[in-house]
C-alpha cells in the first residue's frame, strides 16, 4: 500500500508489560540478565508473577469483581508487583515517578513507539 492508501494503523496485544527508562531506553526484566536491556518485556503467558496475583486475590478487595473475581498472573498489576518485589532496581527506573521511566501495555507500547 501507498501512504495514500492507508488511512490507520491499529495495534492490539494482550497483558504484556514493556518497560522504558526516563530516557525511553529499554529496561532489563530477566533475573537471569538483568542488565540486558533488550530483554523489556514480560509476555502475558510469563506467569513469574502467580504469588503476586494470588496475594491481590487474597486481599478479596470489590475491585476485583471488575475483572472476573480474580486477577491472573498474565495481567499488569501482579507484573508491577513482582518487578517491585524481585527487581526493585528495574520497578524504580520504569515504574515509580522517581524514576520517571514507563511500563506500558504492549499495544500501548506500540503506539507510543510508532508516532
């Protein structure tokens, strides 16, 4: 196609949670590595996080009626808690205003990238 032809360009993804630095730079999320940046992403499948998600639950909070009854291990928040819990140092750079950084969903990631 043409740039004359297309007229959107649209991005979908499920529960994949990408983190940047301050600067936009990938941030590493592989405990193995942790310093390889390339490895930012934490896929939806990626249940690292099932301890995580299970103390959300246990927490039994209204909110969780919004998302079936339970959160699972695939979604953002448990992510954002393990990365909190396991590598601190990648939570702070891309998920606090400290740091100033971003975790995104992929899709939003997408997006965020292409323009």
């Amino acid at each position: 196609a043409t740039a004359d032809e297309v007229c959107g360009v649209a991005f979908d993804a499920t529960c994949s949670l990408v983190l940047l630095d301050s600067e936009g730079a990938p941030v590493g999320i592989d405990p193995t590595v942790p310093d390889e940046a390339r490895r930012n992403v934490i896929v939806w499948m990626d249940h690292r996080s099932e301890e995580q998600a299970a103390r959300i639950n246990r927490g039994g909070h209204a909110r969780l009626a919004n998302v079936g009854g339970a959160v699972s291990p695939e979604m953002e928040v448990p992510k954002l808690l393990w990365l909190r819990d396991e590598m601190p140092h990648a939570f702070h750079a891309a998920a606090t205003a400290e740091g100033g950084g971003k975790a995104l969903d992929l899709a939003d990631f997408l997006a965020y990238a292409a323009t």
